[in-house]
C-alpha cells in the first residue's frame, strides 16, 4: 500500500488556542505513517457565524479553501468539527447545484482558482477509520489505555446532519447512537463510557451570545461524564475542547455542582496509545490538568 | 418484477408509561413482539393498546403523516410513528427499542404530552400573512413559481414538534422560542405577500427568545420528519436580519460581522479579536478565563498571528463576494 497523503486544513483553532491539537495531529500522523500537506493558503471557514451575515461569502471562502485541497489532488482532512461541516456543507451545496457553483466559481475564478468538486472532505477521525482501519491500529498500540474509563464527545458537527456526514466516510454513524469514537476508544485499548450526553451539544457557539444556556450544556456534559466514573473524556473537536476545558468554573456555577475532567483530543488519545510523548502531544497546554500521564 | 418478502423479527419494547392523574413517578413496561418488516412504528403503538393494555395512551388521527399528532421517541430519536417503518428502527438501533413521548417532563399520560408551549411560542412569532388586501382588487396578485419556491420547504411543516423537543436550548431556556416557531417564521418571511417583515423579524432578533441564542447543534434537522430543515431557516432568518436592517448591534450580530473583518485582516481568525470586537467594554468578564489559558499557552496575540497565505485573494474576494451591510 502506498503512504496514505491527505491535504490538512488545520482551521483556526488548531494555530492559537488549542496549539495541542496539531501538535499531536503532526505526532500521531508522524506515527502512523500518514503525509500531511498542510493548506496554508486556506482562510476561516466561518465557524457557521459568518454563514449568518453572508452565506454567499462563506461560500466562496470555503470554496476556495476546497480549491487548494483539489490542486494537490488529494482528500482533504479536517480536524474540527466545525471546519468539516462547514466545508462538507459548500462541497454539497456547490456539487448538487451548478448554478449556484457557477456563480462561486465566477468569483474564484477573478483570483485563478476554480472549484471542481474533485477532493472528498473527511475528518481525521474518519480518516484513520476508513483508511487505516481499527484492526491495524490496534496492532500499532504500544501502551494500552487499559486502566482508564474514558468517556467520548463526539460533538455536533461530526455526526449532525447524518445525511451530509454521512456523505463524507464510509463507516456510517448514527447520530442518535454514534460508534467511531466508542470504537477509537476500544482500539486504544481503553474502556469506552457510555453516558447520555455523548452525542448531545457543548454549547460553544452560543457562548457569548446565550452564556447561561451554553454553560448549562458545558456542565450537563461533563456532569454526565463523571456520573458514568469516567477518568477523562476526548473529542475530535477542539471547540467542543475548548468548552470542557476551559469553562468549567462558569459551567460547574451553572448547573450548581463542581465539575471537571481531564478533556483530551482524539488525536492525544491515540498518540498515548501509539508511544508519543505526552511533550509531543503538548498536554501540558490545558487548563484541567493531565496528571494521568 | 421480483417478489416481495415479508420477513418478521424478535424486538423487546421499552415502553414509557404514566398517568399524571395517578402516578406518583412514571415506569416503564416491557412487551416482546413479533414484528414484520411492513410494519410502521404506528402499528406497535396500536398492538400494545389492542393486544396488552387498553389503557395505553397516544395521539394518532390522520395515518398518512399529514397531521403531526403522533410524533414520539423512539430511543431518543424523535418519530413521526405513522411514518416510520420498523425495520429501520431495527437497523438504526437493534432489537431493543424504548419508547417515548417527545417530552418526558410534560408527560400527561403515556405518550401524550402537553404541548402549550410549543403552540403558544408558534403563536407569538405571528405564524399568519399579514397584509393589507384589497377587497375589491382590479387583477390578480401574481406570486412567481420561484417566488413560491423559497417558502415551500418551510411550508412542509406540519407541527408535530419533533424538532421543538429535540431542540436542546427550549429545555434550558424557556423563552427560547424554538425550531419549529422559526421555520413557521420564516414561512412567512419569505411570502412576497406579507407585509410584517420587518416587525416579525424584530421579534426574531430580541435576545434570549430569539434566533441568536440558538446553539447551532443541528439536532433539529435531524429530528424533522418532513424535511422542513429548520435550522437551514434559522441561518435564512439571520440573513434577512442583516438584509433588511434590522439588526442591531450586540454581541451576537458583532460576533457574526466579526468574522468577516477577521478573515478579511489575517484570513484567519483573530481568536482574541473577535470576542474584543464582539463583547466591547464587556471584554472584561473573559479576563480571569483569558488569564489561565495565556499561562497554558492557549492565546495567541494579535502579531503572532499566522496569516493565511496568498492573503491578497482572500482579501479580494471579501471584497467582490460580499452581499450583506452592517
């Protein structure tokens, strides 16, 4: 088999507040032998906020972002939830109508660049599944997570709307009884925690806007966690991170308990189990700290 | 033309029962049934009423999923029962199969539930034309098929509140006024007929109740049965906030316009620029948070920022793509 190559699109997040994730994005990539061509040209892709004021130029952003991905001939991989619905959304709005691709393509093409519709669009959560393939990762774990209980988040934009996600991998995810993560979990020799809000909300994009709703769903989460006794829990989303994280002081006054646990990423998860160090995974850049490694 | 097979299947139900009249708590009751792969998730409900307990309760009218009255849980994921076959139950989620109201805290009895918050949230959105007819009119008021085609997802909707409960924001904030309200909003909004655009949408826009406290989970389309996709609506309702100027500035609107100037400055996002941007003087509630994460090595300041490449395209087509003003 030839060395898997996929065009990253690291997204915002990844470059400022949670400087972690592609530190063991790179680490864990580095270990399973995969190529990354980091988009460095790639903007925003508007986190669905700017897809409020003008959803033509998010549109014609994320376009272009696709562009690049399609110049290299290749996948492009996320490695936030976000990015990839926002993403995966314009690909399939553009692909299933050509009138409306025109019109993008029209300002794309003022900067010579076109939309195709030639690169699919996966997280690196996906990515792993589909093209490594739990089996083989299962052999490449040299520390088993065998002494944690650890709970996933799977987080809205990875498995809602199932129709378009389900678009974007083969291994099909039902959004009512998600599975990848559980699995990632179990490859990793860890034992997956079952609990309620595993599919549900974090509350990260009505923040600023609705603080009391989105810290009731930050603490609901977390407090669901730790009532199934799981040791930490890990996500493939960094704002779904950012949230558990970082809010856990508004979340814990919320809800009217305390409440916290270690939050890793899925790229974290994997790469404790495939022998990165916890420098390279960069653990020490969270707020909860990781004092299990 | 091949043959078709009814083939039947084992499946144990979970069944949520409870009389608001009687019951101190509610209880579940367990049925094992045979089910064939012709049955709707309907012919469950009416076996375990026939067959096991006449007493069990639930809505059902029109069996063809035109009136919305039998919508239910089925584990976790909302249900027009009328409408859903069994067997892709059974494939979404195996042979163990719960059955609930859409509503577990306005349980009345059974799979009925008290609705009157969904009605009187449908209600406060002004869910009707408003228009200013001329009785005696000297032609016809031409509607354009494309005109007619931007309201006819919306106008799928047939208020079975599916989408209300599976919406995670009515649970915690009752003045939110939801999915389906919104969707039955922009119904209107987008009919060339009405003339209460601009008043609906300030409804639309008052915080708390309006569309910016909706928390982007997408559980509403997956919940909707009809297709009516009401989150695709709210993102429409927002547009037409800016498009028709009836937006204001606060936090919500600053943090959507935000990310414009941000792309359009680093191609990027400035984190910590945005929430300045959006939170103003207000900046200040996030310093202790803010504190923390700089110790961590979680913020990055605005000259380490690392810009896109080929930053003059971007900025280029910020300019040329651009349809909206604030």
């Amino acid at each position: 088999m030839s060395k898997l190559k996929y065009a990253l699109f690291t997204g915002c997040t990844a470059k400022q507040s949670t400087p972690e994730q592609y530190m063991s994005t790179m680490a864990l990539a580095d270990k399973l032998d995969i190529e990354l061509v980091e988009l460095t040209e790639a903007s925003c892709c508007g986190a669905s906020h700017l897809q409020d004021y003008d959803d033509f130029l998010s549109l014609v952003l994320n376009a272009r972002n696709i562009a690049y991905a399609e110049k290299h001939g290749l996948t492009m991989v996320t490695i936030c939830n976000t990015c990839q619905l926002n993403t995966a959304m314009t690909k399939h709005r553009l692909d299933e109508n050509a009138d409306l691709k025109a019109r993008v393509n029209e300002k794309l093409g003022e900067v010579g660049l076109e939309y195709k519709g030639t690169s699919q669009i996966t997280h690196f959560l996906y990515a792993i599944i589909d093209d490594i393939g739990l089996d083989k990762l299962k052999e490449m774990v040299v520390t088993p997570l065998s002494q944690f209980n650890i709970a996933p988040f799977y987080g809205c934009h990875n498995i809602r709307p199932s129709e378009l996600q389900n678009e974007s991998h083969k291994t099909a995810e039902n959004p009512y009884k998600p599975s990848s993560l559980d699995d990632l979990i179990i490859a990793c020799g860890g034992m997956n925690v079952d609990y309620e809000e595993k599919n549900k909300c974090c509350g990260f994009h009505a923040e600023l806007q609705a603080p009391k709703t989105a810290a009731i769903l930050t603490g609901k989460a977390i407090a669901g966690a730790m009532d199934s006794n799981a040791d930490w829990m890990v996500t493939p989303c960094p704002l779904c991170h950012l949230k558990l994280d970082t809010q856990t002081h508004h979340a814990s006054e919320a809800i009217g308990r305390d409440v916290s646990l270690p939050v890793l990423h899925m790229q974290q998860m994997v790469g404790l189990a495939l022998g990165c160090s916890k420098e390279e995974l960069g653990l020490k850049h969270h707020l909860v700290n990781v004092d299990f490694v | 033309m091949g043959t078709h097979t009814i083939t039947t299947q084992k499946v144990n139900f979970k069944v949520f029962r409870f009389n608001a009249d009687v019951d101190y708590l509610p209880y579940y009751e367990n049925y094992e049934m045979e089910v064939t792969s012709e049955e709707v998730v309907l012919d469950i409900l009416n076996r375990i009423k026939w067959d096991h307990d006449g007493s069990f309760s639930y809505r059902r009218s029109c069996r063809h999923g035109i009136c919305g009255a039998c919508s239910i849980k089925v584990n976790g994921k909302a249900t027009l029962a009328c409408k859903q076959s069994m067997t892709s139950m059974t494939e979404l989620f195996g042979n163990e199969l719960t059955i609930e109201p859409l509503s577990i805290k306005r349980a009345v009895k059974d799979m009925i539930i008290d609705k009157g918050d969904f009605w009187e949230k449908h209600d406060a959105i002004r869910p009707y034309l408003i228009s200013d007819v001329n009785e005696h009119p000297e032609h016809e008021h031409l509607v354009t098929p494309e005109e007619a085609e931007e309201l006819n997802e919306a106008d799928l909707c047939i208020q079975c509140g599916s989408c209300h409960y599976a919406c995670p924001v009515v649970e915690i904030n009752e003045d939110f006024f939801g999915p389906a309200a919104f969707a039955k909003a922009y119904r209107f909004e987008a009919d060339v007929r009405d003339d209460a655009h601009t008043e609906r949408l300030q409804i639309l826009h008052e915080e708390k109740q309006g569309l910016w406290d909706c928390v982007k989970c997408f559980e509403c389309q997956e919940a909707c049965p009809k297709d009516v996709n009401p989150i695709d609506k709210i993102t429409k309702l927002h547009n037409m906030l800016f498009k028709e100027g009836v937006a204001t500035s606060n936090v919500a609107t600053r943090h959507a316009v935000g990310f414009k100037h941000s792309i359009a400055k680093n191609g990027v996002l400035d984190e910590g620029g945005l929430v300045l941007y959006s939170e103003g003087p207000s900046i200040v509630k996030h310093i202790p948070v803010a504190a923390k994460m700089f110790i961590k090595g979680k913020i990055v300041p605005p000259w380490g920022i690392t810009k896109s490449d080929n930053l003059d395209e971007i900025k280029k087509l910020v300019e040329s793509s651009s349809t909206a003003k604030f």
